[in-house]
C-alpha cells in the first residue's frame, strides 16, 4: 500500500522546520543589514507560516516580523 501524500508532506516538514526556524534565529542574533538579506528573512517566515502551517502564536516570529517592519 503507497503511502498517503499527507505523510510525504508530514515528513518533509519535519526535515524542513528546523532548517528554516535555525535561519530564522540567526537573524534574530545578527540582524539583517541588506535587502537581499531582508528579502530572504521574510520569505524564511512565509516559508515557515505558509509551507509549514506552523508557528502561529511563535515569539520568534513575531519577533522577526517586527525586526522586518523596523527596518
């Protein structure tokens, strides 16, 4: 029996999340000083929130999200 596509998706987020959340805590440590940097910060929290369905009451993000709205 094949497995579902809901656990193909299960999985590859779990592979995934701490790649991503990793990335967004470094910027957290070391703020981005460049909209290359910027850009990709944001698109790390679109990734997280949107691809991965998580993170919806996360202090990192929310934190990131008002490190991007401040600068």
């Amino acid at each position: 029996m094949a497995p579902s596509s809901s656990n193909v998706i299960d999985f590859d987020a779990r592979r995934v999340e701490p790649f991503v959340m990793k990335a967004i805590e470094g910027f957290l440590n070391d703020p981005p000083d460049s909209d290359y940097q910027r850009g990709y910060l944001a698109g790390l929290v679109n990734v997280y929130r949107e691809g991965l369905g998580r993170g919806v009451s996360d202090a990192r993000l929310e934190a990131a999200d008002r490190l991007l709205g401040a600068l």
